[in-house]
C-alpha cells in the first residue's frame, strides 16, 4: 500500500543517519524503565547515566557545546540530565563572555569537568523579564570583591537545573554596584559548594525546588547567597568591566547578547520538531494497530487510522511536524551563516533574526505543545498509560512555552518589531528580509480594490499561491494591529498603556507573520528535493499543512476578502481529500523520523506493532505488582469490617 | 452582605496577613460574593452544609493532603484505602447517609483523593440493570463494605466501543452456570479502578452466548479474589496497570478469566435474563446498557471537570494579581500580571467558561433525573435524547475545561509547572475524563447522529424533542447589530449561535444526502462527514450553553450586583466563542467582516471589565487552601514565602542521594573508569 520506503525520505529529508550505533546498544547504558522508579532513583540513575557520557565524550573527543547537544540528543535520545546546564549555558557563556585571562583560567576546568556549573539566571519572582531581577553584586574596592546578597525571599534563584543537588559552581546574574550605582545585569562565577566534601559554602544556602510535572531527574535548585564574597575576577569581563579602583567600564553593544539566545532559542523550534514528530510516529503506528468499531456493517473491525477523523487529527500533525522540522533547519543555518558576521561586528541582521527566531520559538513551542496532546488522545484510554510514552514527551517538552522566553512575551518582541517595520515603510522607507511584503502595503492603499482584486488569483492546489495568501493575511493583521495601536495612542498619552490595550491584536499579527513564514520556508524546500517520490508526498504535506491552517483560521482569511466562503468549502473539501491522498504513507513518513525503539520509549509506538502483549508484560513489571498486597490491605479491611 | 459568615472568616485569616495585591482586589467587588456563593451553592442553607462537611473532614488529620507531591505510588495507594475506611466511619459517627447531601460534599472535600470508587459505580450498576432479587441480596452487603466491588467493562482492545468487547460467558444447562473467559491478550480487562488490588467484586461486561448462540453484551457479577484472605480466585489473574499521568492512589487493574464459573443468578437480570432451559428474555431496551454510562457521564461532569477548571482559575487568577512583572509605565511599579491584556484574554473566557458550564451543568442534572424517574417506570422515551445530549456535553465540556486548564497551568509561567502549585495534577487528572465513560469524538458522533435524525424529522414536519425544535426554524437573515454595543444584546448573539448551529447540521445533512443519493455507501458517506458532523454536534452544544447561560442570567435576582456580573460572564462567554471561531461565522456572511471588528472591540472592552472583579469571582467558589493544595493559589496570596517553605519540606532536600559519593566524586577526580 505504501508508495514510499522510509530510508528514501530518511535520506532526502533529513540528510542524516545518527550514530545510533555508538551507544544505544551500550550495556553501560541500559537501565530500568525510568516509569517505574521514584525521583531519587531516576536522579541517581541520570547521574550515572551523565558520568558515563561524559567518559565517552572524552573517548570521542567531542567537545564544542553544539555538538555535545546533538551527540546526547541523537545518541540518548529524550535524554534529561542534571549536567545539561553545564555542557550549554556554562560552558558556552564562558566561553564567549570571558577575557582571554578567564579563559585560561576557567575553560580547562569547565571542559575537564573538574567543576560542574550552572547558569543561574530565574528568580522567585522574576523570569522572562530580566531587569527585575533583584540579586545584588556589590563591588568592595578595598578587598576588590563582590559582595553577593539575595535581599527579599522573591530574589532567591529557583529553577536551574543541576543546582540542587549536583553543581558546585554557578553562573549567576546580578545587578551590579559599583560606586553607589547600579549598573544592571552582569554575570558571575559563584562557586557554591566546596571541592572534595560538596558541603554548601558558608553564606551559600541551596537545595532542590520539590517535584514537577516532570524532569523527575534534574535537580533543578534553589540559591540564597547572603553576603557572600567572590573575588573581582569572577566577573565574567569581556564586554563589561569593573576595574581595581570600582571604575564601571560600558561595553560596545548591548546586542551582542542577542547571539546566544538566538541560539537556545533555535534548538527549541529544532526541538519543537522533534517531540511533535516523536509524539506522530506513536499515534500514527498505533492507529495502523488498533482495531476499533465497524465503518461497514458485517465487515471486520477496521483500522482506526481509516477513520475519517482520526486522520483529520494526526496528519495536520504530522505535516506540521515535518514543516517545524524545515523550520528549525533554517534558523540553525542562518544563525551559523550570520554568527560569522556577529564574529566580524557586522550585526545588521541580528534584529530580524532575533525577532523572528523569538516569534518562531513560541509558535512552533504552542503548536507542538497541543499537538503532543492531541497525539496523546488520539490513542484513547492508553495514551493516558505511562506505558505509551506520550505522557513523558509531552511533560519533557511542555516547560518550552516557558522558558527561555514566556510564549506571550517572545510574540510581543516580534509584533515590537514587525510594527517598526510597519512604521518604516510608512514613512517612506523599504523593509528587506521576512518582512519585505510590508513594503506593498503602501501600493495598496493607493489602490483600495487591490486585495480584493486578489481573490480569484489564490489557487488552492498550489502551495506557492498559497504563500502569497499567508502573505495578504499576514500583512492585513500587521496593518489592522499597528492602526489599533495608533488609534489607541491618539486616545491616550501613555505608549506603554497603548501598547497594552492592543497587545491581543499584536499577537496574533505575529502569529500570523510566524505562520506565513513557515509556509513560505515549507514551499521553499520542495524545490530542493531532487528525489520525485519524495518530492510528491511532501508537496502533499506541504498542502495539507497551508490549506489545514486556513481551514482552522476561516476567519481571517475570510474577513480580509483573500479567499470566499465558497473558496473556504473548497479548501474544507480538499482537506479531506488530502486525507485520503496522505493515508497510504502514513507509516512509513513517521517511520522516516528514524526514531529507535529505546529512544522512542513508548510501547503503543513500538516498530513490530506487537502492542497488547507487550502492555501486558510492562504492567507486570510495576512496583505496586511486586509489592505485598495483603498486609496492609488487610489492615484496612479488617478496620472497615471491624 | 446578607450572610454573617463572609469567606474571610471561614478561611481563618485576618486581613491583615494577606497579601496586600490581593487585598485590594476584593475591596472593589461589584457584587456581594457570599450571595454569589449561595446561587453556585443552589442557596445559603447549602452553603452552609457544605461548608460544615468541609469544616468536618479538613479538621481530620487522616484526610491531610499535606504531603501529597512528594509521596510514591504505593504510599498514595494506601493512603486512598485509609481514607476510603475512614470516610466511613466518619460519615457514621456523623450520621451521613451515602446517598445524603453530605455525601457529595465529603467527596469533592477529598478531592477524589479516595479508593473505592468504583466501589459506587459496581452498586449503582447493580442497582439500575439488577433484578428487585439481585438488589435486595448484593446492595446490603455491599453497603456494609462486606465485598468490594468494581466495574469491569473496558479491555486492552476495545474501550467506547462495547460491542466489539471479546470476553465471553457462555452457559452451561447442566451445571446452571457460566464460564467466563477471556479468549485473546486484546481480551483482558484492563483500566477498572479499584481492580488491580483492592476489588473482591467486579461487574464484568462479556458477550453471551447459549447454546452457540451469541446475544451481545452482559453483565455478570464475578467474584475475583477471596473473603478470607483476599488471594485471587482460581482461574482469576489480576494486578496494576502501572503507571499514568496521575491517579497514582487508583489501582487500575488488569483482569484475565480462565474458565471462572459463576452461578446463573450472578446475570443482572432486570432487563435481559437466561431461563434455566436456556431460554433468553429481553424485557425493555437492549440500550439500557448504556444507561449506567451515561449516569455516570453526567455525574462525573460536575466533580471530575467543572471543579478542577474552578480551583484551577482561582489558583491562576489570585497568583495574577500577586505575580508584578515589567513595567506598563515607565517609573512605574511593576505592574500585577492581569493588568497586561494578554494575561486577561487568557484567564477571563476559562472563568467565564467555568460560570457557563456550571449552569448548563445543572440543566443537565435535571433533565436525567427526570429520564432517570422515567426508566424507573420503564418509559424508554426520553432516553435518546437523554444519551446524545450527555455523550455531547460530555464531550464538549471536557474538551473545553481541559484546554482552559492548560491554559491557565501555562499562564503561571515557570512556577505552573511545579507540582506545588497544584495544577499540573489538576490538569493530568482532568485529561483522563477526555477518555473514559467515552471517547470525545464519538460520542460528538452519537450526537450528531442524533441531530441529523432531529433535523430530517423537523424538515418533514414530524415532531421532535424540546432541545432540538429550533431546527425547523431556519430564518433566513443577517445579524442586525450595526455598533459594538449590539453585540452586548443577547438576542443578538444567541441567533448567531442558533444560526451558525443550524447552518452546520442542515449543510452537513444536504452533503450526506448528496453522497448516498451519487451511489456512495451509507457507512463510507457517514465516514467522509464525519469531520463536519463533529462540528456540527459542538455548534450545538455550544449554542445551547450560551442559550441556557442567557436564560440563566435572566433568572438571578437582580440584588447585590449578581446579575449584572452574570450578564458580563454571559457576554465574555459567547463573544470569545464567536472570536475564536470567527470562520464559522463569518463564512455565509451572517456576520460581516465589519461586525466581527465589532465583536472583537466588545470581548476585548468586556475583559477590561471583568478584570476589576476577576479575584472576587474566583473568592465566589469557596475553595478552602487545603482543598485547593496549591503554593500560589492560597487565600492569603502569600505565594512566594509558602513556595519556599513547601520545597524545602522536599525530601530530596532531606535526603542524602548516594550520587555523589558513587558517581560524582568519581568524576571530579578523574577517576571514572572505577564506575
């Protein structure tokens, strides 16, 4: 029935084979299912698990933090593990926020793991917006230290992973005073525990935050620091300084910082990607097992991955899952392609791609984030089991639409941007990159018929006419958002209460700008594929994800006269119809994600599709199966029935 | 303020210890929260009841709830069974029936954090399907807790679905039994609550067969494990499914029969029976079958979804008004969070929703037990409509509070996501009603299909059932408003609600017709609207939510300010339900583009509104700190400092992890290899 095998789109799509073989059969690395120990037990277990990595790293020689992220995420797959931190903010901000002297200084250690940090940045009461932070640096000249102080219960560090229980050394953030100034935020090695014994330090009060929806197995921590001294070196100094005498030295530019978000933040759409497509290759192979119901009287049960509405759930899953796939490949490769410039002070481009990878980071995160859930329900009843796997993706992932960045917060950066852009062709002036179709806006209000005059030119089974309609749409709420904005500042004097009032609207102009992008990034791709086969079924995809996006946002497309109400049954019609087209190469387009079996962790999403058995003997291994049942049951019994 | 007893007292705190963000939010309340207290509670003197229940069991040191975050599968499991024993000598010893008043609110004061649940599901099935005979010899003994019983229906392979169960109970003449088996792995019981260690007792659903013959769907009372020494019957295999997102105090169970005989009697009778000679009799519907799911769809709505979505908005909206972050003007303090209009577009529907839910909730109530006095007389009439109007809201309802559950976990920022803010396992809890007692989207089938039954008898002029009667009066129109104010009006948004509910059904039932009458098969046409018809079933149950809701709010007295906020609910409800599904709205052109700029300008005016009394309308609920259980939702908002002093009870802060000394220390000295 399959058109399709997996190792052609594996191949063309993804362009990879991942050294599975390095370590998957690795007997070091066998353990019991995490599902069945308590956290202390799956803490201990990742410590294990991180140590022996970290042998293998040095086997391999594996050492730049990027490619540290794609070893442990290829090789250990959803792998969470309290030195996380370490191998990507610690050691990534020192490297690039150090003097040449710090380097010296500080790298071996980091890169040697005779230390084990962590990048101590969130507050009880402040997270996203980081000029709130409340954690004091003050320089003492005359022992040239700083005095570190959490002054109020809210400034208390909370959430870094690795700082409960497993780091010895902690990036913190800070404000810093220096001659009775504050000079906002700096970053500072704070060493927390001693060397040897791993006893707290004097002044240092640290401990683990309590369980969560999930991550059972970090430590993620707690730092009270009450007048605790460091020497001045400690500061991390390469833009900013502070020198002997408490002189406040100002760096360059303010955005250089903007690189290494950019960065986080394109390993979480990466991300976003990858959980959406781990959560699809479940659902999806377990619809091909599972038998439910009759769609013909008398006739066997069918596979409920013929119904009708079981593949209206999946497949625009899992057509978004191979766009936010395309998606993430662009930002990493524009941010290499632009961190060379970042390298030659050229950061013109840094603003765009910080807006759009903020923007993109919250769609692709909320998108992925329902779209796990819908996987999850998809399976009924045993999508609800631990056994299926989706429980953990979905508790693993979750936590992306906040941090790094709250969702809400990062589609306001992007609206700030898009509506200065706005403002810019407005004035006369052309915007370029993602934002170039701005620049028609002017054109069209010349000529009022223009978007209307559209209508008939969208053709529905064509992906790139359907790009110019994300455009219109795109382009029509940008518009709609930043005249609200200012007729709202007519009204009133204050930017910021302005910006408030019309905050909904400006979101969803960024939805909607995020939305045309991945449209227009899909589209792209298709173009580059040489393979035909591979090519059709992903122009399949590709249509089925454009034309479900307008079905489910009706309104818009409507209200802004791009397409007709009869144009919109068309494109609720030819949904349906994809489908049907879609539901041959289901399997084998998730079998394309590649996933291994133990990376996958799911016994609904098993390879061999030999599902109930297998529940049957994972639900044997429970503890509560090996436990003695009568005593303390009887204990209770014996009571009721006195 | 009418009642003497305001929430402040019973919550135990003076003023002067709550926060003050959050104290100056009930100073401004439009209306007096204790009276909207009484109309949640259905009248003071309910109030009253609940809250001596409450008093009574959250005094009790055996229904602590302290320590629940940090405790094991096992220990919660044992804690439920303790609780469960209990509750039961409590209710004694204050003279609670089971079936009282009370016993509601003691329930919903454990949070369901209680075993034997099924326990009430086994006697009630017992009670609706069993025979005056059977009743009279199981209900006593299982009201004195002399077995334990659970309700086996659901199988590794088959859930909503019962007609494709495969367990089997085939007759045996000579002996007068029996034998119940379990033919295939996709066979096994697998889910019941209850089962996996606790039950001596189950209602087992299995197909029945006599003399080769196979009748369909049965109950049969089995008994799986000894009242001696509670060791598994013979022929009985049984144990814990593992785990899941949550109801880690639950031993959902596995079940597998081998040749278990049980005595002909053990059939519930009351309306199937297997004579002696083997004869079958069928007496009344075969769909009564279903009418134990269905009264447990609807009660479970109110406690398993409409609860949790309430202490959830309470939680999220009294941490909103706590939580200060940027700046909205510059020099400015940081400004509380649900000042920001995100915040409030994000929390204000879900309250409303949960206002909206709560009234459509009680309409429901009081059309089954009407149905359910009919069937008691053996009047079958009103069941149809009785199963497609629960299958659909059951549906809708948990669909909806589980997305504004999320919503507000997400609108916590980091600290949602600590389990001591309560609402991750609000929200793992509230996921599981989205499955059982049906799965959503067939049971929005079963209403669609009911719908289109509706819509064919109206257009031919036949009579149909009161909720369904608007289908025969299709007007033709647009929306009338001409300003944003227009769409303040009720009329004005209740027809567009009928309209675009009318609209879906007939389209839908025109696309059906057209494929059966061009040659497609009746099954294969039903499965290629199935899309639209799940639309269509929520249109539905949508307009008859914002028409009950409007109907509702015209009922209030118009004293202490309770209507006019009802009416401002009422309006947030179903404007966000237009803007968010605009397309629906828009497409035939009833609502011009121009009126959906207008319904837009009304929902984001509304939230500015509901925002000043956003804190006294979650204070309305009533929810307790202990019940709540939720670091960042307590009555006094003291947030922070509690987050603080819960995590550090964390025992992986008073435990010493043998990780460093075994696998840390070795690493830092460079000494791996000794792993």
């Amino acid at each position: 029935m399959c058109s399709l095998s997996r190792a052609v789109i594996t191949e063309f799509v993804f362009l990879c084979l991942s050294p599975e073989a390095l370590v998957i059969n690795d007997p070091d690395f066998q353990h019991e299912d995490l599902n069945f120990l308590s956290r202390s037990q799956r803490y201990e277990q990742a410590i294990r698990k991180s140590s022996l990595m970290v042998m293998k790293l040095r086997e391999y020689g594996i050492a730049d933090p990027e490619e540290i992220y794609w070893f442990k995420r290829t090789c250990l797959g959803n792998f969470i593990e309290p030195f996380g931190l370490h191998f990507s903010m610690f050691h990534k901000t020192i490297e690039t926020q150090t003097t040449d002297a710090q380097k010296k200084k500080w790298l071996p250690l980091v890169r040697g793991v005779k230390i084990i940090g962590t990048y101590a940045q969130t507050e009880m009461g402040h997270g996203t917006h980081l000029r709130g932070l409340e954690t004091t640096a003050t320089y003492d000249p005359a022992t040239q230290e700083f005095i570190l102080n959490s002054p109020t219960v809210t400034s208390i560090k909370w959430w870094p992973g690795g700082l409960g229980k497993t780091s010895n050394h902690a990036i913190v953030l800070a404000q810093l005073y220096t001659q009775g100034q504050c000079k906002g935020l700096h970053a500072f090695i704070v060493p927390i525990r001693q060397l040897g014994t791993h006893e707290p330090l004097p002044g240092i009060t640290v401990g683990d935050i309590g369980p969560k929806f999930g991550y059972d197995e970090m430590d993620n921590g707690y730092l009270k620091m009450d007048n605790f001294r460091i020497p001045r070196e400690n500061m991390l100094m390469k833009y900013a300084q502070v020198e002997p005498d408490g002189t406040y030295v100002k760096p360059v530019s303010d955005k250089l910082t903007y690189g290494t978000m950019v960065f986080i933040r394109s390993l979480i759409v990466g991300d976003s990607a990858r959980s959406l497509s781990r959560a699809c290759t479940i659902a999806i192979r377990y619809s091909a097992v599972r038998h439910q119901s009759e769609l013909k009287p008398g006739a066997p049960e069918p596979q409920i991955l013929d119904y009708q509405t079981q593949q209206y759930k999946l497949f625009p899953l899992l057509a978004t899952a191979y766009a936010f796939h395309f998606v993430g490949a662009y930002i990493k490769d524009t941010y290499h392609r632009i961190s060379g410039d970042i390298h030659d002070g050229d950061l013109s481009e840094l603003p765009e791609l910080h807006a759009l990878t903020a923007g993109l980071k919250a769609f692709t995160s909320w998108t992925a984030n329902a779209g796990i859930e819908e996987c999850r329900m998809a399976c009924g009843g045993h999508g609800y089991s631990r056994c299926s796997g989706i429980p953990d993706i979905y508790v693993t992932f979750t936590p992306s639409c906040t941090y790094e960045g709250e969702n809400t917060v990062m589609m306001l950066q992007t609206a700030r941007f898009l509506v200065k852009s706005y403002n810019q062709v407005s004035s006369g002036q052309r915007v370029t990159g993602m934002v170039s179709y701005l620049n028609d806006l002017s054109r069209q209000r010349i000529q009022p018929q223009h978007v209307a005059g559209r209508t008939e030119a969208v053709r529905i089974n064509d992906p790139v006419s359907l790009v110019e309609a994300y455009k219109a749409r795109a382009a029509r709420l940008v518009e709609a958002a930043a005249k609200n904005l200012q007729a709202e500042l007519n009204h009133r004097k204050s930017k910021e209460d302005a910006w408030n009032r019309t905050s909904v609207d400006l979101v969803r102009a960024s939805e909607a700008h995020c939305h045309y992008v991945i449209v227009k990034l899909f589209t792209a791709k298709l173009s580059e594929i040489s393979n035909a086969a591979v090519c059709a079924v992903l122009t399949e995809l590709c249509l089925l994800y454009a034309l479900y996006g307008i079905s489910r946002n009706a309104g818009d497309f409507l209200q802004a006269g791009i397409l007709t109400d009869t144009q919109i049954t068309q494109v609720n019609q030819r949904v349906k119809e994809l489908l049907a087209v879609i539901r041959p190469n289901a399997v084998a387009l998730v079998d394309s994600f590649d996933f291994h079996d133990v990376h996958l962790g799911s016994v609904l999403g098993r390879y061999d599709g030999n599902v109930y058995e297998n529940m049957f003997e994972w639900a044997k291994k429970s503890p509560l199966n090996k436990t003695e049942v009568r005593k303390p049951y009887l204990v209770g019994l014996n009571d009721l029935w006195r | 303020m009418a009642l003497p007893d305001t929430t402040e007292d019973t919550q135990g705190f003076g003023l002067a210890s709550v926060n003050p963000d959050l104290a100056s939010e009930r100073l401004t309340a439009s209306f007096s929260v204790p009276r909207l207290t009484a109309v949640l509670d259905g009248g003071a003197e309910r109030t009253r009841l609940r809250r001596a229940v409450v008093d009574v069991i959250e005094s009790d040191p055996v229904f602590s709830r302290e320590n629940q975050y940090f405790q094991s599968q096992n220990e919660r499991y044992e804690a439920a069974v303790r609780k469960a024993v209990h509750v039961r000598k409590k209710m004694q010893e204050m003279g609670w029936s089971e079936d009282g008043p009370e016993s509601v609110y003691v329930y919903r004061a454990l949070s369901g954090d209680v075993a034997f649940l099924l326990h009430r599901v086994f006697m009630r099935s017992i009670s609706v399907l069993g025979s005056d005979k059977q009743v009279a010899k199981w209900i006593p003994l299982a009201s004195e807790y002399q077995l334990i019983g659970s309700y086996a229906q659901t199988e590794l392979g088959h859930g909503t679905y019962l007609q494709g169960l495969e367990t089997t109970a085939v007759f045996d003449i000579s002996t007068q039994e029996f034998i119940l088996n379990t033919p295939t792995i996709s066979a096994m019981k697998w889910w019941p609550g209850d089962m996996g260690r606790s039950a001596t007792h189950t209602v087992v659903f299995a197909q029945l067969y006599i003399q080769g013959k196979c009748y369909g769907v049965h109950p049969f009372i089995v008994q799986i494990r000894s009242l001696q020494d509670h060791s598994l019957c013979p022929g009985v295999i049984a144990g814990d499914i593992g785990p899941k997102m949550n109801f880690e105090h639950i031993d959902n169970g596995y079940l597998m029969l081998k040749n278990v005989r049980i005595p002909r009697e053990n059939m519930l009778n009351k309306f199937c029976e297997v004579q002696p000679d083997g004869t079958y009799i069928r007496r009344g519907s075969q769909k009564i079958n279903y009418f134990t799911m269905t009264s447990v769809r609807v009660s479970l709505i109110s406690d398993e979804v409409i609860l949790p979505l309430m202490k959830a908005c309470t939680i999220a909206i009294r941490y909103s008004v706590v939580r200060r972050q940027s700046k909205l003007k510059p020099g400015e303090e940081e400004a509380k969070i649900l000042d920001y209009q995100t915040q409030q577009e994000k929390l204000l529907p879900q309250l409303a929703a949960a206002y909206a839910f709560h009234f459509i909730n009680n309409y429901l109530h009081e059309l089954f037990n009407r149905g359910y006095r009919e069937i008691q007389g053996r009047n079958f009439d009103s069941l149809p409509e009785l199963h497609a109007f629960s299958s659909g809201f059951k549906a809708m309802v948990t669909q909806y509070c589980t997305s504004g559950l999320e919503i507000c976990l997400r609108a916590c920022g980091g600290h949602g996501y600590s389990l001591l803010s309560g609402l991750p396992s609000l929200y793992t809890k509230i996921l599981a009603s989205c499955i059982y007692e049906g799965e959503n989207t067939i049971l929005l089938l079963q209403t669609a299909r009911f719908l289109i039954k509706c819509f064919r008898a109206a257009s031919a002029g036949q009579s149909v059932p009161p909720s369904v009667t608007y289908l025969a009066a299709m007007k033709p129109g647009k929306c009338t408003a001409k300003d944003k104010l227009d769409f303040l009006s009720p009329d004005i948004y209740t027809e567009a609600y009928q309209h675009a509910a009318i609209r879906l059904i007939s389209s839908t039932a025109a696309k059906l017709q057209d494929l059966i009458q061009s040659g497609v098969e009746r099954h294969e046409a039903w499965n290629q609207c199935t899309v639209q018809l799940v639309q269509a079933a929520k249109a539905h149950c949508h307009y008859i939510t914002v028409k009950n809701f409007v109907e509702t709010v015209e009922k209030l007295e118009n004293t202490a300010g309770i209507q006019n906020i009802m009416k401002h609910l009422c309006d947030l409800f179903a404007l966000h339900g237009i803007f968010s599904n605009a397309g629906i709205f828009l497409h035939d052109g009833y609502i011009t583009g121009a009126q959906m700029d207008m319904v837009t300008a009304s929902y984001l005016d509304l939230l500015g509104i509901i925002r000043k009394d956003a804190v006294p309308l979650v204070d309305a609920f009533d929810f307790t700190d202990k019940n709540l259980n939720s670091a960042l939702g307590s009555y006094d908002g003291q947030v922070y400092q509690r987050l603080y002093e819960w995590a550090r009870k964390a025992p992986t802060n008073k435990q010493i992890s043998p990780a460093y000394e075994k696998y840390l220390k070795p690493l830092l000295h460079n000494k791996l290899s000794k792993l």
